[in-house]
C-alpha cells in the first residue's frame, strides 16, 4: 500500500527544493561590457557566490559592446569606462554608477630601458601615437631624456581594434594635448589610428602586442599592466612632474572631483594635483531603471553593494583604486533607482 504521509511528504520536499533551485537560478545575473574591469569583477563574483551562494557572470568584450547590449536588454547590466552621457542615459531608462577606478598607462617595450626611464610629455605622447614620431631617438622625446642612450628603433603603436573605453579615455586625453591628434585621430571609443599600427581586442591584446613587438608603445590600463609586469613611460602631469603610474597617483588625481552630476562620471584626466596621473579614469555600471525581472534587478544592486562593501582590498591587490567612501554611499543611494 501507498504510505499518503510519507508521499506528501516527499512531494513537499521536492516542491520546496524546486522553489529554492528557482530561487537561486532567479538571483543569478549577467553582465558583459568592457574589459578593464573583468579582473576585479570576475573576482567579486567569486567572492560573492562564496558568501551568498549567487552567481554573476561578466565577460569582457569592449565597452561598445557593453553598451549596446544594455540597450538591447540582453543582460543585466553592463560596462563601460566611456561614461554614457546624461541625454542618452534618460533615453534609455539607464542608471550609471562608478564602480572602481584606475588609470590608463603608457606601456612600451625599448630595450634596455625599464619603468620611469623614458618620459614623455603630453605633445610629445600625442605625436607618437598620431603617426607623426616614429623613432626612439627622435629629437622630441631625447629632448624630454637628457643623457638617455635612446636607440635608433622604430616605433609601432599599438591600440585596441574593439570599440573600447579604454581608448575613450586615452584618446581624450591625447586630444587635450594636441589639436593634430584631435584633428588625425581624433577622441572616442574608435579613433583613426595610424595605418602602421598595430590593434589588439581588449587590453589583453594591446599588452600582448607590446610585449612582443620590440620597440612597440601603447596603452593599457593600470591593473592589466600591473599583471603583465610591463614598463611604463613616465609621464608630465599638469603640475609639470614626470609620474610614473601607480595607485596612489590615480587616488590623488579623483581627489576633490565632483561626481554629484547626472551620471556620476567627472572628468578626471589631467587634474591638478602634483601627484596626479594624468589619465585618470572610472570604470562604470549600467543597470535599467525598471527591468522585466524583479529578482534580477534586486541581484545587480545586492552583487554590487556586496562588493562595493566588501571587495575594496580585492580590487587594491589586483591594481585597482576603490572608490572614496563617500561616493560609495552617493553610488548606494543612486542605486536606489534600479527597481
């Protein structure tokens, strides 16, 4: 005979076993977007399943790509370092935050010169990367290395071939400098880089390029060039010292910037501050205002103010800068918006 309490019992069991596999499926999330903070994600995510039992999958294909998949609603949220700007993020129902900060560097392969030896001034930096200088020991850059046994080598730039925020940073920043670069290359996420170069997706790309192409320059951002062990140029701030890019210099630069504006993306290339890296940057996050999903929308604000809380000296290690406590708590608040 059929023992009906130990059935009913079993259906329970496996209806409530059902109800948490939903649970936990419902609470996972997706989010893709731009490579520079894959790392510091990837290892929150890791974290994050470990403490709550939820998963987050984030893959790094470009800014443009993170972009334009938030849009089409094809992931929970996405990532860019080229903040969306105010009109297109109301268009599309978008809440951007700032989720961790870093620099772009100017990284370079010349033999027999290692980190901080060669620097380079922005014009300078501008020039090389339009095309324009395309020798180690052109009159320009010996002029900045006084006594430097520059080698008569040629110079291959090399740049991101994906549409990328990193580049929106780098490109900018070079504008800045030089109205040829702006009017040559011009400043985005795809610029017109010269014909000689040399392009690679995703940082990744960029500092395998580099690393193997003697003579080769380009930029990567500071946490992938930290990784790789790479060699920097140092580079003349606004304050006229040569930096050589670290974390501290990339926390000095975000000093006193004012992210109480729509979007919570200030400019901070090129600040004042004696100790300031040049090309400072924020890595952001987009989310809808109102999703489909409820439980999904809850999980990109809990996965994100988990790490924001708990993931600071993760995001340190990997050569990331964490965000001010106080703009920690404007993000918590603008989050508030993702329903």
């Amino acid at each position: 005979m059929l023992d009906f309490d130990k059935l009913a019992r079993g259906t329970l069991a496996a209806a409530v076993g059902l109800a948490f596999s939903v649970s936990a499926l419902a609470a996972d999330i997706t989010g893709a977007g731009a490579t520079f903070p894959y790392a510091v994600y990837t290892k929150w995510a890791e974290a994050y399943q470990s403490a709550t039992g939820n998963k987050v999958n984030y893959q790094g294909i470009g800014s443009s790509g993170g972009v334009k998949q938030i849009k089409a609603k094809t992931v929970d949220f996405g990532g860019t370092d080229a903040p969306v700007k105010e009109e297109d993020l109301d268009a599309a129902s978008l809440v951007q935050v700032p989720t961790v900060m870093g620099g772009v560097t100017i990284v370079m392969n010349v033999p027999g010169f290692k980190s901080g030896q060669i620097r380079l001034d922005g014009t300078t930096a501008a020039n090389i990367f339009r095309g324009a200088i395309t020798k180690w020991n052109d009159p320009a850059i010996a002029a900045l290395n006084p006594g430097a046994n520059l080698p008569n080598l040629a110079i291959t730039v090399a740049h991101r071939s994906d549409g990328s925020g990193t580049t929106f940073a780098f490109s900018n920043y070079l504008a800045k400098q030089s109205l040829p670069f702006k009017r040559d290359v011009g400043a985005g996420n795809n610029v017109n880089w010269p014909v000689n170069a040399v392009g690679g997706k995703g940082n990744p790309g960029v500092a395998a390029n580099v690393q193997k192409i003697k003579g080769a320059i380009g930029y990567v951002d500071i946490a992938d060039a930290m990784k790789n062990n790479m060699d920097f140029v140092a580079l003349k701030n606004k304050a006229g010292n040569f930096i050589v890019p670290n974390q501290q210099a990339v926390a000095d630069a975000a000093a006193g910037a004012n992210f109480k504006v729509k979007g919570m993306a200030p400019d901070l290339l090129d600040q004042t501050h004696k100790n300031a890296w040049p090309i400072t940057t924020a890595t952001y996050m987009l989310a809808y205002e109102k999703g489909g999903d409820a439980t999904k929308q809850k999980g990109v604000v809990d996965f994100f103010t988990w790490s924001l809380n708990n993931g600071q000296k993760m995001a340190e290690e990997l050569g990331f800068v964490p965000l001010p406590p106080n703009v920690v708590k404007m993000v918590e608040a603008e989050m508030k918006n993702i329903k």
